[in-house]
C-alpha cells in the first residue's frame, strides 16, 4: 500500500509539471492571454463557476481524473475562489457516486470492486465509521473515484459520508487550488517567485501526508496492516 501512496504523490507531481508545460506552450502559440481570461470571467461571472462545478461533478462517475480541475480552477479564477469551486464541485461529484454505488450499481460494486483488494474498506467502516472516511481522504490509499463507489456499498450513513468527505478533502483542494493560482501567475504574469511559493507547498503536503497516518488511522484498522 506505501507503494500506492508513493504512485500517487508521484502521478501528482507529473500531472502538475504536465499542465504547466502544457499551459507555457498554448501562451508562447498565442492561444493563452491574462486578457482573455478576465475577460471570460468577467463576461461569464455566474455561469463559467457553474458550468465548471457541474463538469467536476461529473468527472468522478465515470472514473476520470479531477485533479487537473482543481488546477485549473486555482489558476482562473486564484486561490480562494478556485478552491470554493473545487470543493463544491468534487464534494457533490463523490456523493453522486456514493448515492449512484448505494441504489443503483451496489450488486455489481460488490462484484467487481468488493472482492478484490479493498474489501477491507468495508470490515474498516463496520467498525469506525467516519474515521475511514477522513483517514482515506486525507491518505490516498485508494483512488477517489474508485472509493466514492465502495464507500456507497459500506454501511455507513449518507450523512456521515457528506460531512467527512466534505471536511478531510479542504486542506488537498485548496493546496492544489493555491498551485494553480500561483502556476497561473508563473504563465500569464511571469511571476515565478509565486510558483515556487505553490511548489514548495506541495512539498510541505506531500511530506505531511504519511506524518497524518498516524493520528487518523483507527486503532485496530485493518488498515494498519496495508500501510
């Protein structure tokens, strides 16, 4: 399981250098400029924010990446508003899994996801609940996408789900957002002192990650066993 955290970390840090590269090539082709930007957001104040939170709700049913969204909001619309977004956005995009693993797909959730390797998420949550929510957001031992779907086929209150899906996934989106912004300033404004300022934040996280195991994992977690 470390090797799966450490493949996470790694795809995070590949992924973030991917868009930025990307994101330097489309503004030295003439396709990027600050002007354009605020003027979408000026132009679109009600309806870009919306049509996004509604493409990152998505996102997570069909198993497709969310963290270059979370990016991306960071770096058009800056931190704090690019993180509001993010959150509401992946919170709503996990419940609809959640709700879709719980009343729709749970016999072949169970089939397919159940038998294999994280069947211990559901001995995990029979036993303490929310706390394997926070403790598999905060460490990604599973992919998101995958976990909204178990965590619909566990025992564990809707509620429950919401709130701590909502509260342990805050300190990664708005880190990813603050990058994005500060990625965004390095491309359109050619600050790079922000962009060093967001990598080196990235850093800190990465770093902080297993340090948290600790204090979140459930005493008795089978958890404790995968790590």
């Amino acid at each position: 399981m470390l090797k799966q955290i450490t493949g996470a970390r790694l795809l995070s840090a590949i992924t973030l250098i991917f868009v930025i590269i990307l994101a330097l090539y489309l503004k030295r082709a003439g396709y990027i400029s600050y002007e354009l930007i605020l003027n979408f957001i000026e132009t679109h104040r009600f309806t870009a924010p919306l049509f996004f939170i509604i493409i990152y709700s998505i996102f997570p049913s069909l198993f497709l990446p969310t963290l270059p969204l979370v990016f991306m909001a960071g770096l058009i619309w800056g931190t704090f508003p690019g993180f509001v977004f993010a959150i509401i956005g992946s919170t709503i995009g996990a419940s609809i899994s959640f709700l879709l693993s719980r009343y729709i797909l749970k016999d072949m959730v169970k089939q397919r996801l159940l038998r294999s390797r994280w069947q211990w998420i559901v001995d995990d949550v029979e036993k303490h609940g929310w706390k394997v929510v926070a403790f598999t957001r905060i460490i990604p031992v599973v992919p998101f996408p995958v976990l909204n779907y178990i965590l619909g086929a566990t025992p564990i209150h809707f509620l429950h789900f919401l709130w701590s899906t909502f509260v342990f996934m805050l300190p990664t989106r708005i880190i990813y957002a603050a990058i994005g912004s500060s990625a965004g300033e390095a491309i359109l404004k050619d600050n790079i002192k922000g962009l060093l300022i967001g990598l080196f934040a990235l850093s800190a996280m990465l770093i902080l990650i297993p340090m948290l195991r600790k204090k979140f994992l459930p005493k008795g977690s089978v958890a404790e066993n995968k790590i």
